[in-house]
C-alpha cells in the first residue's frame, strides 16, 4: 500500500523487514547516503540511508529490477496493414549473498530470486501465426505472465575455488552458453539452446540442476552440468513447483572456457556440447520410420539428443587506455538434432560500442545480425504436408514452409542515470519465421532498464 501524506502513516512491511534485517546483520545508517532518484546512486530508491552500502560491505546485494521493452510494427509483416504498439516487462526481487563476507565460509554464495513477467509481443502481426516461432523482437516477452521463482542456489568452492560446486535451482543460461544480452531482439539474447531446445529453458524458468566447474589455469576453465528436464515447470500454476514430478529426462550440458587479454582487452570463448536423455518428438517420421505426413500416423519419440556451440567475445578497442569504453565484437553459432528441433542453427554476430562520445562515456551503441535456420526435415515435412493435401499458402490447410529468418538490430543505449538506461532501437526481420511468402518487417522498439 502506498504511503499518505501523513506524517504519522505506518511503516512499510518492507521497512520493517529492512529494519529487522539491519538489527541482524549489526549495521548502522548513514544520513549522508545518496538520496532516492539521485542520479549518481546505482539505485533508484537510492542508499536507504547508507544500509544498501552497508550490506554490500557485508556480503548482502539486494537485487530489485525492472525490465520494459515495447516494440511497433511500422512496416511489412504478416498483417502490413495492421499497425500496432505492443509492451512486455519483467520485475525481479532477489539477493545475491556472499557467504564468505557475511559468515566466513570460504568461496560460498547463496542467491534467490523472484521474477514476474506480463505483457504480449508484436509476433502476431509480423509472422505467420501458423508457424512455429524462431525469435521474437521482445525477447522479455514469452513463459507465460506468472511470478516464478527463478534461483534457489548454494555454490561452494574448494582449493582456492579451483573446484566450484554449485546446486539448486537456477536456468541453464546463468551458466552455459552465456551471451551478453545488450540488445532487445530475442535473436540476441540468452543461451541459445535454451531458446529452441525443448527440453532446456532460460531464465525466468528454473530447474533442479548441479554444475561443476574445475579452473585448469587463470584463463581456462572445465564445467559440467545435469539439468532435470520437467515440462511442468512452464506451467503458469507451477511458478513455485519444487518437487520432481513430471520428470522425463536429464540435460547433460559440458563446455571449457578461455578468457584471455589480448592486447590487455578482455576476451572470453566457449566450446560446449549438450546431450539430453528426455525423449523428443520427431519432425518427420512415425513410429514405423515412415513419412508422418503421409501415413497420418503419430511423430515418433526419438532419445538421445544432442547439439554443440562456439561463442566468442573480445573488445577489440580503448579509449585512451580507459577499457571500460571501446568496441566489442561477439559472434556465436549453435547447432540443435534436426530430427527434433524445428531450429537446427544459429549464427550471429555483434559489435557493441561503450563510450561512443567523450560526453556520454557510459552510453552503448549496439548492431546485430543473426540467422535462424529451419531444420530440413521439419521444413521437407511441411512440403510433403501440402503435398498431400494441394493446400496453397491462402488456404487454412497450408502448413507454412518455414527456411531461414535473418533478424538485425540497431540500438543506442542511452545510461541516463545510473539507475536507469533507456534503449531506443531498429528492428529489420527478413523471411519472420523462416516463411517466404511474409513480407520483410521493420520494427521500432524501445527498451527501459531500471534498479530500484
């Protein structure tokens, strides 16, 4: 509830949770702390009278956020003559605690998060709705408008954290296949396996999964994974599911690490393959190996799945030695069972300005380009489906023959504070979901970043 303009209102729970949390932890309030909506504190609700900082020093990082991202189809599309403006967003609550700081155990942290997600996406108008989806230009958007608990985790490191351990529930993209994600088209953003692999899910879905993560030098590192794959977890009811039931499978992702300076600018590459013994459905054949389309029977289940990827990332420039600012060039490309996925690859690259002017050192300039291709035998079982039936593209029988979308994407990050970044971009979708006889997209979008 929010406050009147008493002087006498009561506290906020929240206030007296702050409060009691304080007495806990044995800290003290700074008057002199950065005030609500100042433009230098990294939150926007500001220092809490110097008990955010103190926290910090202690090992205690609230983490409150918001996430908008709205996107208008301007041009072209499925529906061209349908114009429309659509908003998605996301508020999350957690922390991250460093257990070492507040308790003195040795390389442990614990972390929780809540996360909400409301809205809808532009999608519809642009792509064919018959279709199966390859991106979306709010990659916010999507996982149903549910609250979710997205970490529950404890990692704990051994031999000077050269052997990491962690365990919980958290989402294969906090830590395989990680790619920064500056840019609001989902062709973009997050691990991609997660994004069309069906048996793995990113952020805000969580799973129950372990990873081992072993250091052989300063600049490599080996890790290993197993995710429990449960369909269940995407249900809106199952925001805070904890048990196992619905379990089919487990994903088993490996990948080494090498982050390397090259020219003292930072560098990071990673080589990774999954396996996932949860069974998937074939996009072509029946139980009898047969042409499902043509016989009429039911896709069969296939098992061992598996896929791999290579992502790099390395600032290729400075600004006067300052390496926080510069150009940074990332490039990535996965490949996914073309028996199961309906994409069976993804390339793309990025180049990713910080700093472009002297005035605005900490502003962004981002542009994309990215490839989605159909795999063949989801898109030879699509022709064999009009060919049986004589559809044509206009007739409600036709399955659309989905090939290959590229999506790019133009942005400037504008850090208004340092509680709040404003992303107005350019969105250009050619083929929207692969599907040649949609006309070429262009999309204006606008992205707002927030702390509290």
């Amino acid at each position: 509830m929010p406050y009147g303009s008493r002087a006498a209102a009561r506290p906020r729970p929240a206030f007296l949770a702050i409060l009691s949390l304080c007495a806990a932890t044995g800290c003290s309030l700074d008057v002199q702390a950065a005030d609500a909506f100042a433009a230098d504190s990294p939150w926007m609700t500001g220092d809490w009278g110097g008990l955010r900082t103190e926290w910090l020093n202690k090992g205690i990082d609230i983490q409150m956020g918001y996430l908008g991202e709205s996107a208008s189809n301007v041009h072209g599309g499925y529906k061209k003559h349908d114009k429309v403006t659509r908003y998605a967003d996301q508020f999350n609550l957690g922390a991250n605690i460093d257990l070492q700081k507040l308790m003195g155990w040795s390389d442990t942290a614990f972390s929780i998060s809540l996360t909400n997600r409301n809205g809808d996406n532009i999608n519809d108008k642009i792509a064919d709705p018959r279709a199966t989806g390859m991106s979306s230009t709010q990659q916010i958007q999507g996982r149903g408008s549910v609250t979710r608990l997205s970490e529950l985790w404890l990692s704990k490191g051994w031999f000077d954290d050269r052997i990491n351990i962690k365990a919980g529930r958290f989402a294969v993209s906090d830590e395989f296949a990680v790619e920064d994600c500056v840019f609001q088209s989902l062709a973009f953003c997050g691990s991609q396996p997660g994004n069309y692999v069906d048996s793995i899910y990113n952020s805000p879905i969580s799973q129950w999964a372990a990873r081992i993560r072993y250091r052989v030098t300063n600049e490599v590192y080996a890790q290993i994974g197993a995710f429990n794959v449960n369909p269940s977890d995407l249900d809106n009811d199952n925001g805070f599911k904890l048990n196992g039931s619905g379990t089919s499978g487990t994903f088993v992702p490996v990948e080494l690490i090498w982050t390397p300076k090259v020219n003292q600018l930072p560098g990071e590459y990673r080589l990774g393959y999954y396996h996932s013994s949860a069974n998937g459905t074939d996009v072509y054949k029946d139980d009898n190996n047969r042409v499902a389309a043509i016989t009429g029977d039911a896709y069969r289940s296939d098992s061992s799945r598996h896929g791999f990827w290579l992502i790099g990332k390395q600032q290729l420039t400075s600004v006067g030695g300052d390496t926080s600012r510069g150009l940074t060039l990332s490039a990535s490309a996965t490949f996914q069972d073309k028996a199961t996925t309906a994409v069976d690859s993804y390339q793309k690259v990025a180049l990713t300005y910080k700093g472009p002017f002297d005035a605005r050192p900490t502003d962004t300039l981002g542009l994309g380009i990215a490839r989605i291709h159909a795999s063949s035998r989801f898109l030879r079982n699509a022709k064999t489906a009009n060919d049986q039936s004589g559809a044509s593209y206009d007739d409600a029988a036709y399955v659309p023959e989905q090939h290959t979308e590229y999506a790019a994407e133009l942005n400037y990050g504008i850090q208004a504070t340092k509680w709040l970044n404003i992303m107005p971009n350019v969105q250009f979708v050619k083929n929207p979901d692969g599907v040649r006889q949609v006309d070429n997209a262009l999309v204006l979008g606008l992205q707002v970043q927030s702390q509290f």
